[in-house]
C-alpha cells in the first residue's frame, strides 16, 4: 500500500517535470527584436541626443494637472466630512480652499499658460 502510493506520488512528480519542461522549451522566443529590446522613453528614439529642446508648455500643463488633481483629492474628504464637523467652520474652510484655486486658475490664465494658440 505505501509502496503504490509512493510509486503514485513519483510518477506524478516525473509527469509534472515534463510538462514544465516541455512548456519551458516551446515558450521560449528566439528571435531578438531591435525594438523590444530597445528602451522606450515616451516616444522619443533612445539612440538620438537626449539634448533636444522641449516645449515647455508640456510641463506647464503637467503642473497644472498635478495641482487640479491634487485639489480633487483634497475636495473629496471636504465632501465627506460635512455630518461630522462644524458647519459654519466646514463652510469657511470650503469657501477659503475654494478661493485659492479659483485664484490659482485666475493667475495661470491671466499668464496666458492656458493658451495653446502661441
């Protein structure tokens, strides 16, 4: 009885290797790719200078995201902590960060940051 169950458990484990092996051997890829193997830097060819001038309206714009995007996860808790705080200090608190990014949005659009035309 053990005999049989240890005989069981080894061809199990021999059948098991052969199909990992087998799998291991047709999943392999030989042909090298020059693109694949090459690193892919947002468009950009990676073999040519990386000195390049770059719009700068592209960082502004990142910027720009990046603060509206931070200012839609600092909203978020505002809305969700109304029931447990002090309203007239929730509204103050709302109205002030509120302000600011109205301010903000006044400033870049006053700077022309907005504008595409240029």
């Amino acid at each position: 009885m053990i005999l049989s169950i240890l005989l069981m458990s080894m061809i199990i484990l021999m059948i098991s290797m052969l199909v990992m092996l087998l799998a291991s051997i047709l999943s392999k890829k030989t042909l090298i790719d020059r693109e694949k193997s090459s690193p892919f830097e947002c468009g950009f060819d990676p073999k040519s200078s990386s000195r390049l001038p770059f719009s700068l309206r592209f960082f502004l714009i990142t910027i720009i995201f990046l603060i509206f995007d931070v200012e839609i996860a600092l909203i978020l808790p505002i809305i969700c902590i109304i029931k447990f705080s002090n309203l007239f200090m929730w509204t103050t608190t709302s109205l002030i960060f509120i302000l600011i990014l109205l301010i903000g949005l006044y400033h870049e659009w006053n700077q022309g940051m907005l504008n595409w035309s240029n």
